[in-house]
C-alpha cells in the first residue's frame, strides 16, 4: 500500500537466526522462506485450519498438529525457550463434550460449562471449524 511518508527500516532477522535455520527445517509444509524472513503464507497451515474453505489437497493431513494455528516453528526456536513453557491450562474437555463437538453440537445445545469452556479458549468464532480440525487430528493420530 503506497505511504507518503516510508519510514521502514531495513527488514532483519533476529542475530540468533544467523547460523539457525531450525523453524525452516521444523516448518511441515515448507511455508519458511530460506531467509528465515517471508513466510509463504498461503502454504501456512495456521491460513488453512482457520478458513472456512476445505483443507488443500496438496496439504498432508500428517501436517496438522493443532486444532488451531501450528507451533512447529514456535516450539523449535531456541529464542522462545525460556517462554514456551508457560502453557495457561484453561479446559479440558470429557469424552462426552469431545462426542458433542465432534458430532457438530449446534452451539446453543452445548451444555453451558462446554460452552464456558470454548468461551475460556476463544473459541466460540472458530466453533465451526473445530470439529473438522479435531476429526484431522484424531485421524493422524490413531
Ligand atoms: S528457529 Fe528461531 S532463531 Fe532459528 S532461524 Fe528460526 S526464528 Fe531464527
Ligand atoms: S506456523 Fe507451522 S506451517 Fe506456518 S510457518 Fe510455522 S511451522 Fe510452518
């Protein structure tokens, strides 16, 4: 978008990323551009199970990792070693609201602690993706 006035410095990397190449290596779809700078994001797996349209069919259902984003380049990083670990443990969720959610529960039929619960991790606006993402999950898994 054209700005009157440029005032972007230099794009950079961090100065740890200089002999690293870690995130790009851990990235399962290749999204990580060789600088470490430009991710491709239309091969980002965070674009694709967030979007409503259907999953890619280049995109390996081994790749999933998350019902929501991917962290594979956040959790190999060795500058975020020191924060990675601080996981807030907000819901877990019982084999019976697992069934519900899987089963496309119309929101409003949930009982209310489920639904609590999908408030507590934000995920009332994503609820319609969740259980084709948890199904792809649960289908690389077992
Ligand atoms: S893993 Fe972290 S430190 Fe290594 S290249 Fe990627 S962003 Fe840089
Ligand atoms: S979030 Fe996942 S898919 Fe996207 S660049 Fe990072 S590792 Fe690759």
């Amino acid at each position: 978008m054209p700005c009157e006035n440029d005032s972007w410095d230099k794009y950079t990397t961090m100065g740890m990323c200089e002999n690293c190449d870690l995130c790009l290596k851990n990235c399962p779809t290749g999204a990580i551009a060789n600088d470490r700078f430009i991710i491709h994001t239309d091969k980002c797996i965070t674009l694709h199970n967030g979007s409503n349209e259907e999953f890619p069919k280049w995109l390996n259902s081994k790749c999933h990792n998350s019902i929501r984003g991917c962290m594979c380049c956040q959790l190999i990083c060795p500058a975020n070693k020191n924060y990675i670990k601080n996981i807030e443990d907000f819901a877990k969720f019982d084999d019976c609201e697992t069934r519900m959610i899987l089963s496309k529960t119309q929101l409003d039929e949930l009982p209310q602690i489920t639904y609590k619960k999908l408030e507590s991790i934000n995920f009332i606006e994503y609820y319609n993706l969740l259980a084709r993402n948890l199904n792809v999950l649960i289908g690389y898994r077992h």
